[in-house]
C-alpha cells in the first residue's frame, strides 16, 4: 500500500482515538475466540493505515509504508501471543515427565527377574521330584521296546531284587531301576529267579522284563555270560550256575594252572578268561570249559598283533585298564595316565595308586575303593599305594578295549584321574594335583548327594 501524502488530511485526535477503541474492541473479542469484523472506517476520514497501539493516550505520528508494515505485523504477531496466553490459561497445567520414573520401572523389573530366576533354580529340584512322582518311574515305551535288540543277561545264585535290577538296568534291558524294582515289590507271591543265562532284550517294558525271567522258556541251557572286567573266581562261579558242570570240578581244573598254555609268569587263570557268551554242549568237563575261555583269550591277543613273549605284561596292563576305566575314550586316557606314573621324570614315586588293585588283594574284586588302613597295607602285594611299579599280576579279565588301550595310549600329559559321576562315568583328568583336589570335591559331592552309592 503506498504511504500518505501531504495533500491527504490527517486524521483528527478523535477520529485516532475511535479507531483505536475500535482496534482494542476487536482485539479483545478475537483472544475471547469470537470472530467480529473490521470496523468500518470513520466517515468521511481518509484511507489511512492502521496505527499500532502503544498507548491509549498519545497519538502516533504518520509512517512510511515500510514501517507499516513491520508494525502491522508485530501488531499481529502481539495479539496472536495474547491469544494463545489465554487459551493456555484455561488448560490445567500440565506436569512435568521426569526421568526417574522410567529408571524406577527398570529396576522393578530386574529384581523380579531376579528373584523369578532364583525361585526357578531354587525350586528346580523340587519341581522335578513332583514331576517324577506323578509321572512315575522312567520306562521303555511300545515303541521303544520295538527297537531292542537280543541279550543274554546272567542271574547269579544268591542275587537278590535289588542286584537282579542293577544287572538289567547296566545291560540297557530296563530304562530305570525303580521301574522294574518297584513292579517286582508288587508282585505275589515273591518271584524265585532261578540262577543262570536268560535270553532277553535291550528296551524291555519293565514288566515285560520280568514276565520273561519268570518264564522258563527264557532260561538258556549250557550258557555262561562272562562281562568285562569279571575276576576269575566270580567266572568260575558263572560257569557252575549256567551249566552242569559243578563247581568241586571247576576249582580243581583251575588249579591246574599249568595244563592251559599261559605264560609261564601266571599262577592264576586271572586275566586268561576272556569276557564273551559261552554256550556249552551238555556232558562239557570243567577242563573243556576252562580252556575254551583261555583260547578265546589267546585269539583276542593275536588279533591285537600282540606277541606270545608279551602276553603276561599286556593282560597284566590290560586288566588294571579294564577296572579303572569307564567311558571307551577314558581307557586311552586311563592308559596314559599309569604311563605317566611309571616314568620317573614325570611321578617320582613309581606308584600307580589304584584302588582298584589295592581292593583286588584284599578280595573283594567287586570293588574299587579301599580304606585308609588297606592303602597302607604293605602285605597286600598287589598295593600299589606301597609297591612301585606295575601290579604283580592281572587283577580281572579284559576284553578287546582294555586290551587294545594297553598297546596305544593317547598322548597326554595327565597323572590323575577321577571319577565323579558314577551313573554317566563321567571322568576328570588332571595334570596337577591342585586340579585333581578340584574334581575329588566335585565327586565328593555327587556322593553325598548319592549316599546308595556309599
């Protein structure tokens, strides 16, 4: 809009201060949010720009158009800020976000996490004991049993409940022992298990299990189940309870150590008697019996390329392997490890420290623990707690693992070993004896925490 000229007349001070009520009117309605039209301009004034309200009382001077229109829109932008103020005026005031609200939530939410994460773990063994009990005993499904293959399973004169299901459960016949143990508590009249070889299968239904060793059809005749790592003595009585052949006639034969072609070091048939199924034809003697187990054995040892001249020494090394080990891979490791000590760079002492042997001399060739007074028993030749070296003689019957781990040990630098877990076999070697009085707490632990193994 062009600016005013001197020809034009000025607006009086009236007519300025009419305006001005005018704009202030409109101004007020505008913020009140009512929408009012311009007032007119007063009647028979002059086109003349709108004047910027500074003050009531005094009157503004005329401007160019440039300086209008800066007014002009300072004056807009004035009453645009007048109009918000009194919106938000009437809007309750709004609280302010703070941060720690949010860091609150974050570490309310990580306790629970925790304390949630430790109930789990702490309820964890409870939890899968009332599973278990509602569940009941673990077992070998339809299916499963399907699946099984063919064994021979050997009961014992004189095994019990207990030592019958152990025998199935460590031959794969039954998943658990309280499966089969707790069917045969329920059973009337109380079951009579004849001794003997009995044909079964791996992944028997528990109480199909049992049926079959109640059936005499089960029950094979002339055969003799002889497992890894069996001592002589209990061979000689797996014979008499699985054959006709009495057991007089089997300790007699077996004297007669010089009759069967071992080296000329053995005095026994200890570590001679291969571990395998015999099945024996009725009018068999003690003598035919005694040397098939021994050739079986001789066969095992040329099969592994061993030497006639070196037989002694490897059955001797072989069965120390065969009743310390557990896991396959471990019998190499379990090789080593009497290596090692028999290497006086490496074990000064010269001593294997086996329980194993140590149990061995004192009888009890079902065991692999020993006391503290058995350990220190010089009289006992096969305690190898006091005599250094190998072991005087083979203190079980090995078969082709032990026998093949004494002639090709792993590589390793361990001289300990333990085992602490004695379901799986699970087995810790060790280098140092820090590392092994590490894992002796770990075994001992999982003992007390299964004292049925004690």
């Amino acid at each position: 809009m062009p600016s005013s000229t001197p020809e034009e007349p000025l607006p009086s001070r009236r007519q300025l201060r009419a305006q001005q009520a005018a704009a202030d009117a409109a101004a007020e309605q505008a913020a009140a949010g009512e929408i009012q039209p311009v007032p007119p301009r007063a009647a028979g004034a002059p086109d003349a720009p709108l004047l910027p309200r500074l003050s009531r009382e005094a009157a503004v001077p005329t401007t160019t158009a440039t300086d209008f229109l800066t007014a002009n829109e300072s004056a807009d932008s004035g009453r645009d800020r007048a109009k918000r103020r009194s919106l938000l005026a009437d809007e309750p005031p709004r609280e302010k976000r703070s941060h720690k609200g949010a860091w609150g939530c974050l570490i309310v939410f990580v306790v629970l996490a925790a304390l949630v994460a430790a109930a789990y773990v702490f309820l964890q063994g409870p939890i899968s004991q009332i599973i278990a009990a509602t569940q009941g005993p673990a077992d070998f499904t339809a299916e499963e049993a399907a699946t099984g293959e063919d064994i021979v399973v050997m009961i014992h004169d004189g095994d019990g409940g207990s030592e019958i299901t152990n025998t199935l459960v460590d031959q794969g016949v039954v998943k658990s022992f309280d499966a089969f143990y707790a069917i045969l508590l329920q059973t009337t009249p109380e079951p009579v298990f004849q001794p003997g070889a009995y044909q079964l299968k791996t992944k028997m239904v528990a109480g199909t299990a049992l049926d079959a060793l109640l059936n005499d059809g089960t029950r094979l005749s002339q055969t003799v189940v002889v497992p890894e790592g069996t001592a002589a003595v209990d061979v000689l009585k797996s014979i008499s309870e699985g054959t006709d052949i009495p057991r007089a006639d089997l300790n007699a034969a077996a004297a007669n150590v010089g009759s069967f072609g071992l080296p000329p070091e053995a005095t026994t048939l200890e570590g001679f008697l291969f571990p395998a199924t015999y099945t024996f034809s009725p009018g068999d003697t003690a003598q035919v019996a005694l040397q098939a187990m021994v050739n079986r054995q001789f066969e095992a040892l040329d099969t592994a390329g061993v030497a006639v001249a070196d037989r002694w020494s490897t059955i001797v090394f072989a069965s120390l392997i065969q009743r310390e080990a557990g896991l396959r891979d471990d019998y190499y490791k379990v090789s080593r490890v009497f290596l090692n000590r028999l290497d006086p760079a490496q074990w000064e002492s010269g001593l294997l420290q086996s329980d194993a042997t140590v149990a061995y001399g004192t009888g009890n060739t079902h065991l692999v623990t020993t006391t503290d007074a058995e350990r220190a028993d010089a009289g006992n030749l096969y305690n190898t707690y006091v005599h250094p070296g190998m072991v005087v003689g083979p203190i079980s019957n090995p078969g082709d693992l032990a026998i093949d781990a004494a002639l090709h040990p792993v590589d390793g630098p361990w001289l300990f070993f333990v085992t602490v877990n004695l379901d799986t076999g699970e087995t810790v070697f060790s280098t140092t004896v820090a590392e092994h009085d590490a894992a002796v707490v770990v075994w001992q632990n999982w003992m007390r925490e299964h004292p049925e193994y004690g």
